[in-house]
C-alpha cells in the first residue's frame, strides 16, 4: 500500500523548504505541503475492532518515541532527533497537529522496555510510539504496547526473536503490531560470514556475546553461517553488558587459535575487548569485527577501534527520497545539520526517519474527521502498515512482511580506519550484501 497523501516532487514548494531552517521549513510543510489539511478523509481505514481514540477541537494527535536516552550518547538521541524532524516536515493531519510529547527511555534493557511499555500502554491517547532503540527492551516493551492496541515501529531494532526466521515462521517474541524499518539480522549475520570467507579467506573465528536479544541473536545467527559457508566457530564467550575485564574471556577463546573474533556486544564491553586484546597471547593481531550497535561516534571514536570491521545498514542511499515529505537524504542531512549542530551520530537516522512518516502515513489513512474531532481506528492503523508495499522511504523502497519486517534487506560492511572521523567510517563501504 502506498501513501495516500499526494506525493511532493522535486522542485515543488516542499523541496525549497529543504534550504531553509527547521522552524520555517516546519511552517511551510504545515501550511502548504500536508495533503490533507482540508479535512478530507474519504474512506478512513478500519473495522473499530481494537477501538478509536478520538481526539478532540483544539487537541493534538500524540505520538510517543520510546528509545534508549541512558547510557548510550548516540543511537537514541540521534533517531529521537529524525523522528522530531519527520513530524515538523509531514505537517498536520486532517488539520490536527502531532505532539511527540517527551521522549521515554528505555533503558536499552529488558527492566527499561517493561517500565516504557507500561507507561504507554497506560496512555489512552496515544495512539503509536517510534522504538525501541535496542532489541533486549523491546523483547519487554512490545507486548505491552502492542496488547493496549498501539503499534511499535521501531528504526534499529534488528533481533530475528522479534518477527521471524525468514522462512515463514513467528519468532518468540513475535507480536502483532510491531513492525521495524531496520533489517532482520539474519541478513546482517550472513553479510558478516560471507564477507570473512569470500574476502578474508578466514576458516576459524571466534564470538562474544551480552547474551541478550541482540547480541545473542546476531552472534549464534553469524556462528550458524559461518559453519554453514565451511568455516569453524572455535568458541563464543558470553558476558555482561556492563562488565570491563575481558582479559579471561579473551584468554579462553585465544585457546582455540582464531583468525578472527566477532564481538556484537555492549558500547561498554567493545571498549574493554578494543583495549584489552592486544595484551592477550595469541589474539594480539588478530582480526577483529563487530555489527551495527557499535557504529556510533562513541564507540568508533575510541583510537583502539581503528582497523575494525563492522557490519550494519547499507548508507549509500543515493536519490532515494521520503515520499510523504520530499525530502532526500541530502536534504535531510542538511537540515539535521542545521537544527542540531552536527551531523547524524548513529547509522538509523534514516530509519528512524522513515518509520516516523509509515506512522503519520498509518494514522492519516486510519482517521476520519467527525464534527469538531479527528477519529483514529486503531484496527486501521495496523491495516495500513500491514499493507505497506513499495512506499519511497529514504532508506529505499519499503514493504512489510506478515511478521513486521519492513526493512529494506541492504546490508554493509564498513572499515574503520579513523577514529577522528566516524562519519566516514558508516559511509567507508567495503562488502556490500543484498539477498
């Protein structure tokens, strides 16, 4: 299902607002870029089987984005931040303005998701929330927003617990309701492998893992293709998210002689294995990798990461642009730029972006004026995103699976060679996977 709101072209008003600030581009997109301002419903989607809310004259639609704002300086901030910049470019629905409210953390932890969902859920109002950041609270999170009937779109989310084996079958924490804009990572997992067989000709590696929905899922997911491809797993260390001596999990693995440790792990434990590897006998040198939660300026941004290699969503988005505002990744780059200071700081602002338009898309398509008030059919808003099929997002063309999957299957694997510069390290492609 593509986007009922009329698509903005480039060269139109819309676009021209790219150059301007973000509180005057938000005006114009408000003013004259929403396609539905006139209150024009036509055929709302929905059946009222999960009940409306209704939002009255004077009032504003609420939204909500659930990410992780404790502890990690970078992944959460940077997609709250898209997501503040995607409700100003959409403009209003059917003349009712978006309040994101503020922001909830979720703690990147399965105690931070349960505390987030709860709130929401307790929430009457709000109608659907942009998250999780991290996979382990979403584990928690989703089955309490998605059990009030909201929905859960999250940018970066990537554990393959959280819809499917790719292979028809709902995973084990598989709600209906949520959906994600990042990849599954069993396509992550198997960018990794390939690329360390076809490009590195490495035949023994070893894991380390937080042992949560992320970390686990990506390092066994990456374990199981790397034997599948003929290479040998010699042996996968578990360990805490907060812990700082990796000096006896790296000993125990160094005894299995890999030629390669792949550690999916915690900003907090990356930081301990980076600087305490090379005083290991038998690891110093070896080569080391890691997948998308270490791709932020924290992490990269440490002089002992340099050499890595790191997997994660494809960047080179090209023209691709957001159908429902217009905007393109370099107008979106620009203007983040301007609002913020600095340019993305994490790799899913462009998701994080997109999944914030499917949700205003979703809500539009669900919502009916009556009277004074805006109705939104809660039923309707997931049939909208259930029926996603080729909507332009920046990311690419995106369509959801019956399990939530909307990403867009284009995995990278970038080489860190400048700690000064993580920018160009997300962008510095050297393996490209696309199934």
């Amino acid at each position: 299902m593509s986007s009922l709101r009329p698509k903005i072209m480039a060269g139109d008003g819309c676009r021209l607002a790219a150059v301007l600030s973000v509180v005057a581009a938000a005006a114009l997109v408000a003013g004259a870029c929403s396609g539905s301002d006139d209150g024009e419903a036509g055929d709302a989607l929905g059946d009222g089987s999960l009940g409306v809310v209704e939002v009255g004259r004077g009032e504003a639609i609420q939204i909500r984005s659930v990410l992780t704002l404790s502890g990690d300086p970078n992944s959460g901030p940077t997609s709250e931040k898209a997501v503040r910049l995607a409700v100003s470019h959409y403009g209003t629905i059917h003349g009712f303005d978006v309040d994101l409210g503020t922001p909830v953390d979720d703690g990147c932890s399965p105690e931070g998701g349960e505390r987030a969902g709860a709130e929401i859920a307790a929430d009457a109002d709000v109608i659907g929330v942009i998250g999780t950041t991290c996979s382990a609270a979403a584990v928690t999170a989703a089955p309490l927003v998605t059990s009030a009937n909201k929905v859960m779109i999250s940018p970066s989310n990537t554990s393959p617990r959280l819809t499917s084996d790719l292979a028809g079958n709902p995973s084990s924490d598989h709600h209906e309701g949520y959906y994600r804009t990042a990849d599954n990572d069993l396509y992550q997992a198997r960018t990794m492998a390939q690329f360390l067989r076809e490009e590195k000709d490495v035949d023994a590696v070893a894991a380390i893992h937080n042992g949560d929905a992320y970390s686990q899922s990506l390092a066994e997911a990456f374990a199981a293709s790397f034997e599948e491809l003929g290479g040998s797993v010699t042996g996968i260390g578990v360990v805490a998210r907060d812990e700082t001596d990796l000096v006896p999990t790296l000993t125990d693995l160094a005894g299995g002689s890999p030629e390669a440790l792949f550690f999916p792990v915690s900003r907090t434990v990356g930081a301990a294995i980076v600087q305490q590897l090379p005083d290991v006998p038998g690891l110093d040198g070896v080569l080391r990798l890691s997948g998308d939660g270490l791709l932020s300026d924290a992490f990269l941004g440490l002089e002992e990461s340099e050499g890595m290699f790191l997997s994660g969503p494809n960047l080179s988005y090209g023209t691709n642009a957001n159908e429902s505002t217009g905007r393109d990744s370099t107008d979106l780059l620009s203007e983040y730029k301007d609002a913020y200071g600095t340019a993305p700081e994490a790799a899913f602002w462009a998701h994080a972006y997109d999944a914030a338009t499917l949700l205003l898309e979703a809500i539009e398509a669900a919502s009916r004026p009556e009277g004074e008030s805006l109705v939104v059919d809660l039923a309707g808003v997931r049939e909208y995103l259930d029926g996603v099929s080729g909507y332009g997002g920046i990311i690419g063309s995106i369509s959801c699976d019956d399990f939530g999957d909307c990403g867009v299957r284009r995995i990278a694997v970038v080489e860190h060679l400048d700690s000064g510069d993580p920018v160009a390290t997300r962008s510095n492609t050297v393996y490209e996977y696309a199934p």
